[in-house]
C-alpha cells in the first residue's frame, strides 16, 4: 500500500544519507578525530528524528514529541560524556588521532544540536505530509 511505504521514506532517505556522509566523512578527512566527531553529529541527527517520528506515531501531537526530544537533550547533557573515545577509531583501522580542539561541552552540545535538527527535520516532514492529506489517512483503508 502506498500509506505503508510513505511512512518509511523519512527514515530510508535519512540511513542512506547517513551512511553516505559517514563514508565520505572517514575516507576524505585527514583528520580521523573531526571525522568522529562528524559521524556523532549525523549519529544524533538521526536519533533526533526517530524519537520524535515516533513519538508522532503514538501521540498525534507534538507537544509530547518536542517534550521527549528535550528530554532526550537532557540525558545527553546529563549523563553522556563528553569526550570521544579514540580507541575505538584505532579499532576500526585508524591512526591514534591528535587530541581534538572540541571540549567535552562542546562536543554534548553539537551532540545535542544533532539531535534538535534531526527533530526539528521530522515535524517539517511531518508538517509537510499533513498539508497533502497523508498524516490523516487510516493506516489501513482497504481492513474492514
């Protein structure tokens, strides 16, 4: 059905994107350290825009959407450190990298913008999808 597959492109377009930028982020950067700190920028990005896709999918309504998304934020500010851990970059086939220039705030807060762009991309989408008529469907017309 063609409801059933709309619903999905959000997520497949923003995977492929990823995965592309990720790529092209590790194989073009001289610098290993700013190429992990990109791909937990894209990394949060995408979780920004699942949890408040669906939020959306349970609430209808944004308030609890933008809520979870914040609370989201608070954890990562919270709990979450700030710091990127190079062993997992030599690991994966990478030189030790030189220390980054980013403090451990910094680095929770672009992980925090991440994650409110990746929101903030998903309630355009959203936005988007009610203006045609697609948010307001059943999810199965043709299901007695």
């Amino acid at each position: 059905s063609l409801g059933v597959c709309d619903d999905g492109l959000l997520e497949l377009a923003l995977f492929f994107g990823v995965r592309f930028s990720m790529n092209t982020t590790i194989s073009t950067s001289n610098n290993m350290s700013m190429a992990w700190i990109s791909i937990e920028f894209l990394l949060m990005f995408v979780i920004g825009a699942v949890v408040f896709r669906l939020t959306w999918a349970f609430t209808q309504k944004k308030l609890p959407c933008w809520s979870s998304v914040l609370i989201l934020v608070a954890i990562i500010l919270l709990l979450v450190p700030g710091h990127i851990d190079e062993t997992l970059i030599v690991e994966f086939g990478g030189k030790t990298p030189p220390k980054h220039l980013l403090s451990p705030l910094a680095v929770n807060l672009l992980r925090c913008v991440g994650v409110l762009l990746g929101a903030w991309l998903a309630t355009t989408v959203i936005g988007k999808r009610k203006k045609i008529g697609l948010e307001d469907k059943p999810p199965y017309d043709d299901f007695p």
